[in-house]
C-alpha cells in the first residue's frame, strides 16, 4: 500500500477533526443518529491517519507526502 498522506495531513486529521468531531457529536446528543455518524468519522479520521493512506484520495491521484516517501 502506497502512503498518500503526508505527515501535516495526519496530524491535522488525527488532533484537530477526530477531536472536533467528536465534540460536534456530543453536542448534537450523544445517542442521536447523527452523533453515531459523527463517531463514525471521527474514527475514519484516525485510522486513515494511523495508516497513512486515504481511499478517497486513490481514485483522484491527489498525494500530501512527498514522493521520496511513498512507500511503506
């Protein structure tokens, strides 16, 4: 699997969005559906950054690491 984020994109997936996902969930309630949903973000956000590849960028081509550190 090639990595196609860079270490900036992690960082901000991993302590700004999972964070502040999580908190949006728990101000729309902690049980609603929408909070689930949010959750579920929430962990996208940290897996994709704790693996270094993001499926949604594949299809597109678009790459946040530099190319010397594509492979993992």
């Amino acid at each position: 699997m090639t990595c196609n984020m860079g270490r900036t994109d992690r960082w901000i997936r991993a302590l700004l969005v999972a964070p502040l996902l999580v908190i949006l969930a728990i101000v729309v309630g902690p049980s609603g559906v929408l909070a689930y949903v949010l959750y579920a973000l929430a962990v996208v956000m940290v897996a994709t950054a704790a693996v270094g590849f993001c499926p949604l960028y594949a299809p597109f081509k678009i790459r946040t690491t530099p190319r010397e550190h594509a492979s993992v």
